[in-house]
C-alpha cells in the first residue's frame, strides 16, 4: 500500500514537473533602429522596451513590430547607458556595465543619472531599484562585500543600501573580477519580492517585498557555472578580449537571465553544442526540485545571448547576436513572443 | 656620465607615473573590459588605484586603451 502511495506520488510529481512548456506564438528579426538592442522589457500588454546603444529606450509593438524612441539619447547623439533595462508602470532605468546607470520618470523628461561602479544586472518595481553589482567607497571596492542593493529612485537612491553580502568576503571581489562574464541576474516579482541569482558565487536568493531573506536555493548541482574562480591572468585575457570571451562561454552553462514566473525564479541557461546556442528554462520551486523546460528555438552562434521579460504568461524573448570585433557584422536581434503553458 | 644616466632613469619613471585620472593603463590592478554591442571597452577595477572611466563608457569609440571625453558621454 506504502508503496502504492509512493508510486502514485511519484507520478504526480512527474506530471507536474513536465506539466509547463514553452509554445512560441512569434519570431521576428528586428531591424532599423532596433536592429541591435540589448535587453528588453514588457510596457505593456502589446508593446516592450529594447535599449539600443545608438538609439535609447525604443517602444517595439509586440505583435506589429512597430518601433518608436521613448527618450534617453537625443536625435543623432547615442545612449552610453542603454544597455540593461530596468521598467515599472513610473520608472525606466537602464544601466551601462559600468561606472553609470540612468533613471527617468516615464510620464517625464528629464534624465537622472548615478554612479554605481558595476552592474551586472538591474530591475526596477515601482520606484524601487534592485541592483546585482558592486560599488567602490573610498576607492576601494565594497568593503563589507556588498553584492545586490536596493534602494528608492523617489528618494534619488540615498536610501540605496545592500541587501546581500559576498559569500566569499569582500577581499575576494568577485562582482570587480568577474562583472564583465554578465554572470548572474536579479528582478522582481509582481508583489514587489525579488529574487537574486549572483552567478559569480554559488545559490540563488529569494527576498519579500521588505528584503527579508525568505529562500534560498542552493545552485552548485543545478547544471549551470554559479561561480568566478578564474586566476587572475584569466580574467585579464578574458575581460580583454572578446573572442577568448567568446570561447570560453560556448565551453560552460551559464545563466543568460531569470524571470519572474508565478511558479517560481526561472532561470535561463544558456549553452552551445557545435556552434548553436540552446537555452533551458530551469524554474526553481520553493517545495521540490526545480523543473526544466528546453526552450523550443535555438539561434545559428556561438555569441548568441538571451533576455526575456514576462507578463502574465506571455515571454518575450530576446536574442542577442553580437559578434562585431569578428569580420562579420553583428546579426539583427531576433524577438520572440511565446507562451508560457 | 653616471649623472646623465641617473637623470634619464629618472625621467623615464616620472613618464611612467599617472597623468590624470582618465588613464586606466597608468594604474596599477587595472584592466579594460570590452563590453560586446557597444564595440566598446571601458576601464574597470581589479584592485585600489584607478576609478572607473570618470566619464562613462568613455573609450567606446577609439583604441580601448584609454577612457577620454566625447559627445558619446555626455547626458
């Protein structure tokens, strides 16, 4: 009879895990100014946010693929902060790697800016800012070892404070050494909790609305590289150039970005086999193992890099194809709007 | 002879020595990342001694080897 039971739960549990799947509803090739974006976000229900380096924040219809300029560059003059986006229904920051990220009201004009010294990645609900990076004070990097932030755009973020320590100490600066690998990702969810994926040291974090510690998943047999442990010429000859970059990424499993999902953080790994990148969805439940979904569209590169957004059970999908120090120009970014049953 | 040769020593080390805070080279524990779409590289810290690129992504649009001003950087 026990084991019965135990049968019985077993395929349960079964079906649950393979219960959700990906069905993709549209596939196009961006192009014009929108061609090369980096990352992107829903506006609403039928449009999203791309940033473009050369353009700023653009608006593309989800459906129509129309594109207009939402501000952040002017007419002829480029956005050096519009790489990662950051959206809620008041705010829009973007944020270069490095050194600066900026902030606007939606309804407003006007541009903020602020020095935060590395971002890897960033995400916004509200006029609350969730930062995965790090800061220097006094010339030195984090002293207590500060890895994600947040803080009130309202208050022009003096209130910005660390919300997650480095596990390895602060002399090891991992964020410094190993920010450029884009190696992590953090947002938040609809309740305005928000979930921490460091990627440049082990496990996941999930915090409540407050930035109480509520979970914590532990990453290091999850398939995926949750670690920087590169010697230190490593790092120089990778951080340098992008083709040993290239390499090096195509050899490993990484975390390209996570997503908000209602049943839980779901990351979005990123492999290459023979010169094709693949993504798996791998959502982590808080109750039992995480489940994997193989995302139904591949890209023809070993460069290809993914950002997606969710809204409701809508994802859309961004892939990124940069390759530019190579003879090749850089493929258009592709834009993929699928389903999340 | 030994006077000349002291002075050159010493003029070559005072060329070694940061110029300004734009020179992410003449810091030591430094390095330039390039960042990939932006075509770009930009100073970052492996250690004490150099800010960031005190003007943004500031060498995107020449050699990568120093951060400089340009229209690119300005808000």
């Amino acid at each position: 009879m026990v084991i019965c039971l135990r049968f019985l739960a077993l395929v349960l549990f079964a079906s649950t895990v393979h219960a959700q799947s990906v069905r993709v509803l549209s596939d196009r090739t961006l192009t014009g100014e929108a061609a090369l974006v980096h990352d992107v976000r829903w506006a609403s229900k039928d449009a999203l946010y791309v940033t473009s380096y050369s353009s700023g924040v653009l608006q593309v219809g989800a459906d129509s693929g129309a594109v207009q300029r939402v501000g952040f560059a002017e007419p002829g003059r480029r956005c050096p902060s519009c790489v990662l986006l950051g959206v809620s229904d008041t705010h829009i920051v973007t944020s270069f790697p490095v050194y600066k990220l900026a902030w606007k009201q939606t309804t407003k004009p006007r541009i903020h800016t602020f020095v935060f010294d590395a971002v890897v990645d960033l995400d916004v609900h509200d006029d609350r800012l969730l930062i995965l990076g790090s800061r220097t004070e006094d010339e030195k990097w984090a002293p207590d070892g500060a890895v994600a932030w947040v803080g009130s755009l309202q208050s022009d973020l003096k209130d910005l404070r660390p919300v997650l320590y480095s596990s390895r100490g602060p002399k090891e600066m991992t964020v410094a050494r190993c920010g450029f690998l884009e190696p992590g990702a953090a947002r938040f969810f609809e309740d305005g909790s928000y979930v921490v994926v460091p990627g440049f040291e082990p496990d996941a974090y999930l915090y409540d609305r407050t930035g109480k510690l509520i979970h914590t998943w532990q990453t290091a047999k999850l398939g995926f590289l949750d670690r920087c442990e590169l010697p230190e010429p490593q790092v120089q000859a990778l951080s340098a150039d992008p083709e040993q970059r290239a390499l090096w990424r195509s050899k490993r499993i990484l975390i390209d970005d996570v997503l908000p999902t209602r049943a839980g953080p779901a990351l979005l790994l990123h492999r290459v086999q023979k010169g094709v990148a693949h993504w798996t969805m791998l959502i982590l439940h808080r109750d039992r193992p995480p489940s994997r979904i193989e995302l139904p569209f591949t890209a023809p590169s070993d460069v290809a890099s993914l950002r997606a957004d969710i809204h409701g059970n809508r994802i859309a999908f961004l892939i990124r194809t940069f390759g530019e120090w190579r003879d090749t120009k850089p493929a258009p970014s592709r834009l993929i709007i699928a389903e999340l049953r | 002879m030994k006077k000349s040769v002291l002075l050159m020593v010493l003029l070559c080390c005072m060329v070694a020595v940061p110029a300004g805070s734009n020179d992410c080279f003449s810091y030591p524990g430094t390095r330039v990342a390039y960042f990939s779409g932006c075509s770009c590289y930009a100073c970052a810290y492996t250690g004490s001694g150099c800010t960031a690129c005190t003007n943004g992504a500031g060498s995107c649009y020449t050699d990568g080897s120093t951060c400089e001003p340009g229209p690119l950087n300005q808000w």
